[in-house]
C-alpha cells in the first residue's frame, strides 16, 4: 500500500506548497507537481515533489514529462498541454498506452477531474491557485491499494471534500 499527492498549476504559490509537503511528508510516499508552478527547479518550496514543466514554467530545468512507480502502479506525469488535454484525452491515452502506465497525472485545464479509460486512471488535480469549474482550489492523494485506487480530494486549507472521494479498481 503506497498513498501519492498529486497537486498542479499553483502559479507562484510557494507557501502553500511548503504547507503540502509539511501536512502530508508523513503520510505520502510519493508528491507529485503536475507542472505550472512557476518556481525554478531549486526554489526550496518546490523541493520533494516530482515536477515536470507547464506551459507557464519558462527557463527550463524540469522534463516535459516523467515517469514514476508507486505500489506496483506505472504513473506518466505531463501537465497537458503537449497533449492537447483541454480539448480531448485521446492524445495522452496513445501516450498512456505506449509507455503502460496505470495512472497518468495531469493538469493544465485546472480542472478537477479523474476518469478511467481502459484500464488506465486519468487524473488532474485542479488547481491550488486558479480552479476552474468549481470553487476549491483543490489537490488530491490517492491510496493505491491491491485491487483498487481510493481517490481522496482537499481543499488547499486541508479541508476534505469527501462528497468528490472516488474509488477505482485497476
């Protein structure tokens, strides 16, 4: 059993990410930056999270795109906007399929939103800064357990939104 946070687009914000880390260091295994953080890879408040660059992160220093493995799950992570993610997830499930990843973590859309496609879980965490389509700036932890991926949601303050828990088996 492993437990991954996933957070994206924060868009300067550096205490709030130290808040993360400081909140969660004990319970998750793996932190992940969907990208947009407009930080610079050395920026402390950006340290211990597995980053990758946003459309918005100018001056290089983090990779277009990564791997990671969690409990026996592949996870690819982009923020997207190579992939065209705000207008369909056909372009990121060919990616998912070629590099088999169980889960793929994105942002970009700052949209919250998590969907499985075959057998692969897409998940964009929203946005800690700038939501768009609700009011929460939202980041996620996921609980990668044997048969199934529990899906638990906070607002950036902490605060649960238990009413958008999901469970998925993969």
């Amino acid at each position: 059993m492993s437990k991954v946070l996933v957070v994206s687009d924060s868009h300067g914000l550096t205490k709030e990410l130290n808040i993360l880390r400081e909140r969660h260091s004990e319970d998750v295994d793996l932190m992940i930056h969907c990208g947009d953080s407009e930080l610079t890879p050395t920026d402390e408040a950006i340290s211990g999270y597995l980053t990758v660059m946003g459309n918005c992160d100018f001056g290089g220093g983090y990779p277009m795109e990564t791997m990671a493995e969690a409990a026996g799950r592949k996870f690819f992570i982009t923020h997207g906007h190579p992939y065209s993610v705000k207008t369909s997830l056909m372009n990121l499930k060919y990616k998912a399929e070629e590099v088999n990843a169980n889960i793929v973590c994105f942002g970009h859309s700052h949209v919250l939103g998590a969907e499985v496609i075959g057998r692969t879980l897409f998940l964009n965490p929203g946005s800690i800064r700038l939501p768009r389509g609700r009011l929460e700036k939202t980041y996620v932890i996921l609980d990668l357990q044997d048969a199934i991926i529990k899906m638990s949601v906070f607002e950036v303050n902490g605060r649960e939104l238990p009413e958008l828990a999901c469970e998925f088996a993969l």
